[in-house]
C-alpha cells in the first residue's frame, strides 16, 4: 500500500495552515489526471491523499495558496504551489511537506 501524505506549515505566523486545499495528479498514458484531494486539518496535515496504491511514476501536489492567504485577507506572491515529485517504490509512504510565507516557499521529502 502506497500513502501519499502532506503537511502544511505557515512560517510567517509559526502555526500549521489549515484550511488549505490540495490536489494530486499523476502523470499517466493520458497526461496529468486527478489521483486524489483533500484539504489540510487544524494541524495542517492531509493524512491520505490519493489511491490506496500507487504506481510508479510522477505525481505532483497542487496547494491553493492564494485561497489560504486571502481568507484571512494577507497578500502572497504565490497564488499556488505545485510540487512535482517521482514515486519509484509503491509500498513505500511519500510524505512531502511545505514551509509557506506569503512570499517564499520551502519544501522536501519528509517522513
């Protein structure tokens, strides 16, 4: 079983980001199609995003910045994140977070 999780934390204020939405798309025969959605909890977390099991190959997370920014009326640069990032082993957990500000952003293969 592959799980696919993402963790969003807003370093401006110091706190997980909750609220924002987040798509997964695969690269497949058909191009990018959607695997998977989810918005992130009160901790900033998407505990399972996508198929029970994937299949090797690319994936990418799409995270609605803008939205996030705006609800709480702040100005950002980056009205949305996307994370392109490569599954070579199905059984294995793909935890990919991101450290968000409006103006920067941060990201790498978590655990």
């Amino acid at each position: 079983m592959t799980t696919i999780t993402t963790h969003v934390l807003d370093t401006a204020l110091g706190r997980p980001a909750a609220g924002v939405a987040v798509a997964l798309e695969h690269d497949g025969a058909a191009g990018w199609t959607a695997a998977g959605a989810g918005t992130t909890d009160a901790d900033g977390r998407v505990r399972v995003i996508g198929p029970a099991q994937a299949v090797a190959g690319n994936y990418r997370l799409t995270f609605d910045t803008g939205g996030y920014f705006g609800a709480d009326g702040r100005e950002c640069f980056f009205p949305e994140v996307t994370v392109t990032f490569t599954i070579t082993d199905p059984t294995s957990h793909y935890h990919v977070p991101i450290l968000l500000s409006p103006f920067s952003v941060s990201t790498y293969r978590g655990s």
